[in-house]
C-alpha cells in the first residue's frame, strides 16, 4: 500500500506531502496518523530546521473524507476527531517551522491544516473555504482558537458561517495567506524560505514559536517571563556565539 503521507529530506528541510491525489488529498484517518508521525519526528530531528507542508496533484487537501465519515458510527467518528485534534497538537508542539505551500482546494479539514501551519504560502488559482457548517459541523483541529487570533473574530465567524470560498488574493488580504505566488513557483519559494530559517542557529528559531505561542496563551506578564527565559537560552547556545563572532567580523571588513 502506497504512503498517503510522504516525507523527504531535502537537505536541512523536511517536504511532507499528502498523497491521495485521485481523493484530492482527502483526510482519513490513515492521513491524521502519518501527519502525527512526520511531524514528531521532525520536533525530535537534530538535522533538520524546518519542514514544507504540501499537497500532490490537483488540491492541497478538499478537507476531510466525508464518505468515510458517512459510514462511521459515534465510537468511530469520535476517534477521527480526536486524531485531528493530536495532529493539530503535535503541529503547534513542534519547534521546527511548518511551512505550507498551498494549491488547488484547501477546503475544510484542508483549511484546518494549512492554518495548523506556520507560515503560509499559496499559488494564485487556490480556494480557500470551510463548508462544514451547512454540512451540520462544526470547527475543529483547535480552529476556533487559532483562526480568530489570525484573521480576528469576525472574519473567522463570517468564513465559518458563511461557507463560501475564498481566493488566494483575499486569503492573503484578510492574513490567513503570508505570500502569494505563481503555481509553478510555489514549492520553490516555500522550500526557499525552509531553507533560509533552517540555516538559522535552532534555538533562537524554536524560542521564537515558543514564545508567541506562549504570549497568546497568557497575559503580559507570562510573556516577557518567557521571553527572558528564551533569550538567555538563545544566548547560551553555542550556535548563536558563532554568529555573534561571524556577524562581528563581517563588520570588521
């Protein structure tokens, strides 16, 4: 049987891709597990600074598996549940950067996934859109946490209720979209920027997402707690001494 997650090293950048192009990438529960093993493995990897997230074929992902779900019983669906919500988990855990290079559709449970990620780049031509409500569900994959804190309250209610796609254009217009590009560049552009936070020293990378995660967490207080403990680990770290003397030398010149 064929991997519908596939990883490949591309030197200090880890391209996961969702493999079930003939379904557009859609979601199962064999998806949710290999998303949760690729990227544990990518927070555990030493080599490794950053990953790509993306879609083969025609779509990023349509959103989850509804034939599927269709035939599920309640013990059943609430284990496809809770698959997303550890992916979505395992995603916001990692400290490595997640990149999504999106295409196609990113449609419900593809949309969840692209907004799990870090940053987010999409070819011109995408369609954005949650048509779970007219479906009888509601968000998941701790969407009604991060969306609001992307695109604010409002527009994310609006998105969810209203049920309508968005392009690629008004996705980068209201902030879910970081950068548009042409679809013929869109996975060198993502690979790119993986590549340039991978050559980045690790730690300050890591503390970097700790620390705005953890700043939307709490008040202000715990987050310049948290900064302080991040930038003295970040100035501990040999890596970052390394760069002090390089950045110091090139100005000497």
């Amino acid at each position: 049987m064929m991997a519908v997650v596939e990883v490949e090293i591309r030197g200090d950048v880890a391209l996961i891709t969702l493999a079930r192009p003939d379904k557009l990438n859609a979601i199962n529960d064999e998806m949710l597990d290999g998303l949760y093993e690729a990227v544990d493995t990518l927070g555990r990897s030493e080599s490794i600074g950053a990953a790509v997230l993306t879609g083969r074929g025609r779509a990023f992902s349509a959103g989850g598996d509804i034939k599927a779900m269709e035939a599920m019983d309640e013990p059943a669906f609430a284990d496809t549940i809770s698959r997303y919500m550890r992916v979505s988990t395992a995603f916001r855990a990692c400290p490595k950067p997640i990149i999504a290079a999106i295409h196609g559709y990113a449609l419900a449970g593809g949309f969840e996934l692209a907004l799990m990620c870090d940053v987010r780049f999409a070819a011109t031509g995408t369609q954005f859109g949650l048509p779970d409500t007219p479906l009888g569900l509601s968000p998941t994959s701790g969407m009604t946490w991060l969306l609001p804190r992307v695109v604010g309250l409002g527009r994310a209610m609006y998105l969810t209720l209203d049920a309508e796609s968005i392009d690629a254009e008004e996705a980068e217009r209201i902030g879910f979209v970081n950068r548009v590009t042409e679809p013929e560049s869109l996975l060198a552009e993502a690979e790119a920027f993986a590549h340039r936070i991978a050559s980045y020293p690790r730690v300050g990378v890591a503390w970097t997402k700790i620390g705005f995660h953890r700043a939307l967490d709490g008040q202000f207080d715990a987050a310049t707690r948290s900064e302080e403990e991040g930038e003295l680990a970040c100035f501990r770290s040999p890596d970052t001494r390394q760069r002090f003397r390089e950045f110091l030398d090139r100005k000497r010149r």
